[in-house]
C-alpha cells in the first residue's frame, strides 16, 4: 500500500481552498497513493473553550487537558471540523469516512505524562490498521480525530502530529504535514530562508534558539520519530498552494523535508 498520511493542523483547515480537496481526491482516484487524513482543531477548540468559559494552557505545544478540556476538543474535532472534511472530500467527488480514534479501538493511548502535569493528554501505544485499511481497499479516504481511548475507557486528546505519525508508521507511508507556510524558515545573512532539509540534530538545536517553538516543536519531533519508526520520509508542505502536494508526490522538492542525513540549505 503507498499510504500518504496528511496531517492538516487546525490553523490551516479554514484556509484550505477548495482545489487542496479536489487535489487529494484526484490523487486516490487515479491510485498514485492511497491518502489518510488526520486533523487538528486548536482554534476552533480555544474559541469554543473561550465561549464555555474553560481555561487552558500549553507545555512545549501540547494543551494541558483537563475532564473539561477533554469533553470540548472532543466535541470539536470528532464533531464540527471531522465532519467538515469529509464533506468536502465528498464534494470533490471521492468517497470518505470521518471517524475518531475511539471507534473500532482505532487508537489505543496512554498518558503522555503518567504524572498526570499535562491531563488527559495522550500519545499512541497500538493502531488497528486493518480497520483503515478497510476503509481504503473499500475506496475511502479515512478522515481522523486524534481521541484516543485505553482499555480501561478513559479518552486521551492526542496531539494530531503525533497521532499522524503513529499511523504513518503502522502503514509504512509517507508523513506530509499540511500547513500554512512553505516550511521551516531560519534567517541567514538578513535574508528569512525555508529549509528543504532538515535532521534531527539542527531541529533540537533550533528548538533551543527558539527558532522553533510552540506547535511547530510537536510538528518537527513527530517528523523525526516516525523516521525512526519506519515512515518512508516527513515533509512540511503549505497547503495554500496545492501544487506544492502534487509537486512532493511527484518527487519535486518542496517544502521541508526532515531527514536523518546532512542538511542543506536552499
């Protein structure tokens, strides 16, 4: 299976035009790749939040989620912005199934922090591939909310770059993050520069820096995980430009790829 997992954060989601669908039905149709989709919602979730009076903090991009936090994001993203996509996946003329994590034990979690500092904030321990592989050989596209369960019931907000890892690795595919800028940019000589490459080293030394910081720290370090749990390759592409996702597949160099070689700058 060439599996092509597309994370789409949720500050990107109401930029999205409308070609970015029809580029990723098109894709399926013509069986170049077979893609999966998983979502964030962080801004949708904070306005709901903000409007049920529920406050809610970060620790190195990760939301602190309480019993509250928990039942919103929930709502959110297997709710609203799921169900948003699969619309206009369908509207592009390809079939597509939102589901949750929670359905069919889909992603089994555990406490990302066992502490208890971070809440229910969980990361994957077990993906049930085959159920996505049902959907694909029955020529879906599975549209995810990253909510987790553990065997016990208790539900786990995932962060959607590390539950899209995750299900890269579990597919073997490719790992292409979905945003609203052209990669990760650095400034060299005055002059701001998007980085095609980067390896694991730089990326903890710009986390460092502060270069990068906030949801981009999740974004980077799942890159690198799942590199190092057998995804075939990570890149960061903007969605604001659909060529920029047909260009990837088609082996242009775009965006910025993470690797575990020597960087290089464009």
């Amino acid at each position: 299976m060439n599996a092509v997992i597309l994370k789409m954060g949720g500050s990107v989601l109401a930029k999205l035009p409308d070609s970015f669908y029809k580029m990723v039905a098109g894709l399926k149709e013509s069986g170049i790749c077979e893609p999966v989709i998983v979502h964030g919602g962080g801004p949708e979730i904070n306005q709901t939040l903000e409007k049920f009076g529920v406050k809610s903090s970060f620790v190195d991009g990760l939301r602190v989620t309480t019993d509250e936090v928990l039942d919103v994001a929930e709502m959110v993203m297997s709710g609203s912005i799921n169900k948003n996509i699969t619309i206009k996946l369908q509207k592009a003329g390809v079939l597509a199934c939102g589901i949750s994590g929670v359905d069919c034990s889909l992603l089994k979690a555990e406490p990302v922090d066992p502490k208890g500092s971070l809440g229910h904030v969980g990361q994957v321990t077990d993906v049930n591939k085959d159920w996505l592989k049902l959907i694909i050989d029955n020529g879906g596209i599975p549209v995810i909310s990253p909510i987790g369960m553990d065997a016990s019931g208790q539900r786990y907000n995932i962060n959607g770059d590390m539950a899209a890892a995750a299900i890269a690795e579990s597919l073997k595919g490719k790992l292409i993050f979905i945003s609203d800028v052209p990669g990760v940019i650095s400034t060299f000589n005055g002059k701001k520069t998007v980085l095609t490459k980067l390896t694991k080293q730089q990326i903890e030394e710009m986390i460092a820096s502060g270069t990068i910081y906030g949801g981009m720290i999740p974004k980077v370090r799942s890159a690198i995980n799942a590199l190092d749990g057998g995804v075939q390759e990570s890149v960061i592409l903007n969605g604001l430009i659909p060529t920029d996702l047909e260009d990837y597949i088609e082996g242009k160099e775009v965006g910025s790829k993470v690797i575990m070689e020597e960087v290089h700058h464009v």
